[in-house]
C-alpha cells in the first residue's frame, strides 16, 4: 500500500507542475505577468519550503519530488516576472 500512496502522490505532484505551464508560457513568451503578485509566490513558495522539510521529515519521496519541481517552476515564473518588469522599467527610461 505505500508504493501505491506514493505512486499516486508522485502522480499528483506531476499533475501539479504540469498545471503551471500556461503561466510559464503568459510570462516566458507572451511576456505577460499583470496580476502576478511577487509577495504572493514568496508566500506560496514559503509554504512548499515547508512542505519539502515535511516530506524529507517522513522519508516521502513524492513529497520531495513533487516540492522541488514545483519550487522550481514557482522560481522560473518569479524569475520570468521580474525580467519583464525590469525590461518595462528599461524601455520606458529609455523614451523619455
């Protein structure tokens, strides 16, 4: 039973990351990131630090997996935002 717990706990840390991909693509590509609160990732990204001490306290392999990877797409949006951002501030300094 505890492959199985983990299997579908790995599952659906998958799923997870899978589902921050069209917020990748608003920022990476698009280079969209209105609406994106930085202190409001921090946060999220606060919480998963936690998780991921969680799950290293229980020996949960999906739960490490699953914190990391998502840790690490949280990085990538931040990452992307304020590249944007600075960008912005850049392009406006430079036509006045």
């Amino acid at each position: 039973m505890g492959m199985l717990l983990e299997a579908v706990g790995l599952s659906a840390g998958v799923i997870g990351v899978i589902a921050w991909g069209p917020q990748i693509k608003q920022v990476w590509i698009h280079k969209r990131h209105d609406g994106i609160s930085i202190p409001t990732f921090g946060i999220v990204a606060f919480s998963l630090t936690l998780w991921l001490i969680y799950g290293i306290a229980i020996g949960s392999l999906a739960m490490i997996i699953a914190n990391i990877l998502t840790l690490s797409v949280i990085l990538i949006i931040i990452i992307g935002v304020l590249r944007c951002r600075r960008f912005e501030i850049k392009d406006r300094e430079t036509r006045l």
